[in-house]
C-alpha cells in the first residue's frame, strides 16, 4: 500500500501475528508516519498488534514530515501520525492534513488541557524540559528558568539549537510568562552563559557535562532513563550518573512540560484501523509501556511513572496552555535569531 519509492522507508514493521494470521488485507494494517523514531514506538505497536491482531507499518520521517503529506494529497497511504512536541502537532492541524476524532475511549483517557478542543490532536505522554546538572560541579537541587541568565553561569551551559522545538515551545512558555521584551533580554542572557554553540542533540549535553564542558544543560526527562538504561552505547550510562535532573521553578510556577501525541491524518484510508491505536494508546497499558520503557510521563489520571523516573523527584507542571505556548512558537523563532542564539555566546 506505500507506493513503490517509500518502501526504503519504512522502518519497522510490526509482524506479531504474520505467523498466526493469512497475509494481512489492507484493513487489517495502520500506517503510521511517525517523527519519532521506530525503536520508540516500536513496544506499545508490538502490544496493540497481540491484542488487536491488526498490524502497523511506520514510515519514519525526521524532516518534512507535513510537507510529504501535503504532497501526497487525498493519495496519501497515511492513518496515523506521530509526532514528539505540541509544534509538531499544532504544524499537522495547520497544514490542514489532520482529521477531527469523535472517540469517548479517547476523550476518557486524555485530559481537556491535553487534547485540542476540536479533537485534532491528543497528547500521548508528557515530558519535563528539565536541567541536567553536573553532580561534581553544582551544589544547587533547585533552579529556575529565570535563573539560567544570571552571569554567575557564565561559559557554563550547554543546549542544543534555539530553533529546535524542544527549545522552542521553553522560550514560547518564557515569552508568556514575562511578556516579550523581557524573555528577549533572558535569552539573551542565557546565551551569553552558553559554554559553546548550540550543538547535538539533547543527549550531546549530558556528555558535555561528562567530559566537564559544561555545568548545566537543558534536557527532556525520558532521555535521562534511557541514557541510564543504554545496553548498546553503555558509555550514555555515564553520562547520566555525571548529571542530576534539576525540575525548573518546581518551587513556583512549575515546570515547562511538553507532550508526544497523535493525530489521525485528513485521508487515512483505514479509518476504523487507525481509531483502533488511537484508542488502544490512550489505554492504561499502553501508557504504561510508554512510561516503564521510554521514560515518559503517562497522560492519563493516575497513570504510574518508572522507578527510574520517580527517582529523579516530582514533576510539578506550569499547567500552560498548549495551544498558547504553541502559538507562540514563531514569535520564539523570531527572538533566537534576533538575539543570535545559536551563534552562542558574545
Ligand atoms: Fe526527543
């Protein structure tokens, strides 16, 4: 069903119950176009495809994810998105390439504040952007966001780029908490404190802060778990002991806390299949999957997080609005290269 170009694409295929079953008509399998990467999903589709016997295929797409599937048109084999931040979601809505969802499974699980109010997009798990500290070199277990311009860090923090939407969606929620004019006068603090130019990937900052480049960097949660937990690069497991998770503004507001989620695609040509995973992610086990082995935090009400996660201290979330931090995303854009963040520090 991928036309003939994308099958290089596809990257993992989940086959449970090839063995069991005939060759799966076309009914019988979701197509998913995911920005997140395969290995990640791959556990909670393996679970959906034992329980449901319908199959999933994922084309992961790193870059130009919506601009493929505004190519493909009404054409497009595509059922299911994935994507790993609110921009991400808010680009799939506002491209026009999503769908509505009516789903009372759906509407159960994921709370108002982590779905659109018109159901074209849901929140799957949550992530705090946090701080990586060096356990060495900083004495400090709170901090604020605020606090990561003040010059007494100077040449000491690391980050990945500002136009990344991790970094992003952090400087929309700063523009909305302290108005534009001061969030621009913060990130520019922040960047004259950078150790380096943005570089890498979150990761990259916790092995800076390993090799002693850097005091503080900037971080989702679940990359903490998985660095810990990293059979095939065991290196990241020292990584992660050279850090500890400082949870910004805990004390306070809250920390900024960013979400994976789904969307069903404009023409998804197995629907009923599509609004099967949909639902069955929302599902207390599915979302357990998530939190024991990628870290995240669950999205639904009493969802559990891993020992590994519950170690690192409680997340208290601001609680903003992700539809105005999304919408604040351009502004935030505007000001990393009006403030030349990502050329570091002056
Ligand atoms: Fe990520």
């Amino acid at each position: 069903m991928f036309p003939e170009t994308f099958k290089a694409g596809i990257v993992a295929t989940s086959t449970v119950l090839a063995a069991v079953l005939a060759v799966p008509s076309q009914a019988d399998t979701v197509n998913i176009y995911s920005t997140r990467q395969a290995d990640l999903i791959e556990p909670v589709l393996a679970a959906f495809s034992a329980e449901t016997r319908i199959d999933t295929q994922v084309l992961f797409v790193k870059k130009g994810l919506v601009d493929r599937i505004v190519a493909e048109g009404a054409g497009s084999p595509a059922d299911v998105l994935l994507t790993t931040d609110i921009g991400g979601l808010l680009d799939f809505v506002n491209e026009g390439v999503t769908q509505t969802v009516t789903s009372a499974t759906i509407e159960a699980n994921v709370p108002a504040t982590l779905r659109d109010e018109d159901n074209h997009w849901f929140a799957l798990t949550k992530r705090g952007r946090v701080v990586y500290a060096s356990v060495d070199r900083v004495e400090q277990d709170s901090i604020t966001y605020e606090e990561l311009a003040d010059p007494k860090w100077k040449g000491r923090i690391c980050t990945r780029s500002g136009q990344h939407g991790y970094n992003l969606a952090l400087f929309a929620s700063m523009i909305d908490e302290l108005g534009e004019a001061a969030a621009e006068t913060w990130l520019a603090g922040l960047r004259d404190n950078l150790a380096r130019k943005p570089e890498g990937n979150d990761r990259a900052q916790a092995k800076g802060i390993y090799s002693g480049e850097c005091d503080l960097g900037l971080g989702n949660t679940y990359y903490v778990g998985l660095m810990e937990t990293n059979e095939k690069e065991p290196e990241q497991k020292q990584w992660r002991a050279s850090l500890k998770v400082l949870f910004p503004n805990n004390d306070g507001r809250g920390t900024h806390v960013n979400v994976s989620g789904m969307a069903m695609a404009k023409y998804s040509p197995n629907r009923e299949a599509a609004l099967a995973l949909m639902e069955f992610l929302t599902t207390p086990a599915a979302q357990a999957i998530y939190a024991e082995q990628v870290f995240e935090y669950p999205v639904i009400e009493g969802g559990q997080v891993s020992d590994i996660v519950a170690s690192f201290g409680e997340l208290r979330s601001d609680g903003r609005d992700l539809n105005v931090v999304g919408n604040l995303r351009p502004a935030a854009s505007l000001m990393v290269d009006r403030v030349r963040y990502n050329d570091g520090p002056r």
